[in-house]
C-alpha cells in the first residue's frame, strides 16, 4: 500500500514534466542536455541566493510575522529571473523553443532538489498522509509558474519589444517575483488550511498564466 502510495505521488509529480518534455517538441530537438545545463544554473543560483540570505537576512524567529523581512527575502527570487535570462541567452533558435529549455530545466532541478527525497522517504511511510498529493500537485503548479517567468523575461529582453507592452510586462514580472511572497502572507493573515491555500496558489498562478499566455500572443503577433 506504501509503495501504492509513492507510485501515485511519483506519477503526479513527474509525470507532467515528462508529458511537458515530449508534447512541446523540446525531445524533437535533442534539448535533454540543454536542460541540465538550464538545471545546472538553477543550482548555482540558488547557492548564491542562500549564501545572501544567510548574510544579509537571519531565519525569522517571534510570534509577529516579520513583513518587512519576508519582503526583502522575496526580492531574492529576483535572481531566478536573472537565471533564466542567463539560460535563454546561451540557446539559440526560437523564442518558444528558448523559454520552454528555461523553464523547464529549471522547474525540473527544483523538482528533484525540494521534493524527491521527501517523496522517497515520506510517501513510503507506514501511514498515509495527504501532504504529499498536495506537494505532487504543488510541483505542477512550479512548472506553470516557471513557464510564465520564462515568457516574461523572453519579452521584457526584446530589443524590439514596443514600449507600450513594457509597462504591463514588468507588471507581470513583479507579480511572479512576489507571488510566493503574497500568498504566504495571505495564508498567515487569513489561517487557511493546506488544500485552501494549494488552491489559491494555483488559481493565481492560473491568472498569472492567462494573462502572459495574452500579452505574450500580442506582442509576436505585433512582432510578425
């Protein structure tokens, strides 16, 4: 029942990623070895957030919720941005070819650095716990995430991008990068339970998602 257990939160959590790599046309491309190198990157970024925030901000302890702290340590996530950028900018081909490489790889590395071992050792627990569905769909919702940032940052280092579409992109870009940070807040303020809180995450995620998918489709049909 245990090993049931693992193998359902296993298929949820890879599974996607899987369906993502071969339906976007990313496996027609031989890209496998593009993504580890974007994987790769995620790694060496977040050492590097790390080391900052254990510099500059020490772990939060009390019972008032540290909103300016919080803050400053979301403004970090800053450097995934910087990351993806980084990705993008050492693959050539097409713009949906160098977003789906980016986030993909990306939200990959973070799949198997946050989730695989609590899965491998906490799904194959003795009782059965409802948190790691809830983490397996959470690893969904990362790569929907990451897809968006990853168009973001494509259309905000157009050199041709309209500066009509630089307003509402950067817009954009501040929602992703402060996402995690306001749902958190949210979930602390309003003391919501975990599946509550999981579907917050993924309805604006999912808001976030239509929205690029909009100005994403407006700005290459402008473009052509």
């Amino acid at each position: 029942m245990t090993l049931f257990h693992f193998g359902n939160c296993f298929a949820l959590a890879y599974f996607p990623y899987f369906i993502t790599y071969k339906c976007s046309g990313l496996s027609e491309y031989n890209a496998f070895w593009k993504c580890v190198q974007a994987g790769v990157t995620y790694l060496f970024v977040q050492l590097c957030k790390m080391l900052f925030l254990a510099t500059f901000f020490p772990t939060w302890e009390g019972g008032i919720y540290d909103f300016i702290g919080e803050f400053m340590k979301a403004s970090v996530d800053v450097a995934d941005l910087i990351g993806l950028n980084l990705v993008m900018s050492r693959n050539a081909g097409k713009g949906e070819y160098k977003i789906m490489v980016a986030a993909l790889g990306w939200a990959t590395a973070e799949l198997v650095m946050s989730r695989c071992i609590p899965l491998w050792v906490g799904a194959r627990g003795i009782e059965f716990d409802w948190k790691y569905i809830q983490m397996s769909i959470d690893s969904n919702i990362s790569l929907v995430h990451y897809i968006v940032a990853s168009a973001q940052v494509w259309m905000i280092t157009r050199y041709d991008l309209y500066h009509t579409f630089r307003p509402a992109v950067l817009l954009l870009m501040f929602l992703s990068v402060y996402k995690a940070f306001v749902m958190e807040t949210f979930v602390h303020l309003c003391s919501l339970g975990s599946w509550t809180a999981l579907l917050a995450r993924a309805v604006v995620t999912g808001l976030l998602a239509l929205s690029t998918l909009a100005l994403y489709v407006a700005v290459v049909n402008v473009h052509t």
